[in-house]
C-alpha cells in the first residue's frame, strides 16, 4: 500500500467522510421526527378509548424521550476545542480567516478536526440509535394500544 504524497490528503479525506456522515445522521433524524409525529397521531386520537390506568403523560412519554434525543442529534455544536481556527461570529471579517500557517500546523489542525468531528459523529450516533431503538418499541407499543382499542 503506498502513502500518499501529502501527509494531509488522509486527514483532509477522514474530515470528509465525517462531515458527510454527520450529514447523513440529520438527514435521518429529520425523517424520524415527521415519522413519530405520525406515529403519535393515533394514540392521541385513541387516547379516550386506553384503558383508565394509562395516563397519557405515561403514554407519551417515550415519545418524548425520542423527540429529545433526535433534538440532541439535530442541535448544532460549536466544540470549545479547536476554536481557534473555527470561527462562528456575527461580525466576522475578512482578517479573521488568513491562512499564514505552516504545514505542521495546518496538520496539526486537520488532526484536531477529524478528532472534534469524531467525537460529533459518535454522539449523534449515540443519540440517533437510542431513538430509533425506543421508536421501534413505540411501535409495538402502539400496535398494541389500538388492537386493544379496536378489538375490546
């Protein structure tokens, strides 16, 4: 296997693959949170017809527990590390962005940057995994409360 001519290139090419991962994760909690509000449309409609000890506050609370998870996912994060060079103002200006680095440093920076973007990517994982588990248990939960209503 050879190693690439610029040291950086596998840095630059890991940053990439974990900015299009973080991507995805949001693309994906996106489509989880209009799929749990679709979700909560029939428990709420049904509510009235639930057994008499199911408080809806009980009902819906793993919903909720996943709604905040996918907000966890959702929420953008500004890392205090490596927030020298990432800068997120309201009045920026063009000074604020001159590349007079050198090369060790531009690759201690990429370094720094793929470990921020690491650590992004695992607890959006983290959070993304734990809704969908909890989703997938609504779902039966849910199949059951409405059998239980249709067929009582």
């Amino acid at each position: 296997m050879s190693t690439p001519a610029d040291p950086a290139q596998t840095y630059r090419g890991l940053v990439s693959a974990y900015t299009e991962a973080i991507r995805a994760q949001d693309f994906k909690a996106n489509i989880a949170i209009l799929f749990v509000a679709f979700m909560m449309g029939p428990i709420l409609y049904n509510y009235p017809k639930f057994p008499p000890y199911l408080p809806i506050p009980f009902v819906l609370l793993p919903f909720l527990i996943v709604y905040f998870c996918l907000f966890m996912v959702l929420i953008p994060r500004y890392p205090k590390r490596g927030s020298k060079h990432f800068i997120v103002s309201r009045k920026a200006a063009p000074g604020d962005f001159v590349q007079d680095v050198e090369s060790e440093d531009e690759l201690e920076q990429l370094r720094l940057r793929c470990a921020v973007l690491s650590e992004l990517l695992w607890w959006k994982t983290l959070y993304i995994n734990i809704s969908f588990m909890l989703s997938i248990v609504c779902i039966f939960i849910t199949v059951g409360l409405l059998f239980y209503v249709w067929y009582r």
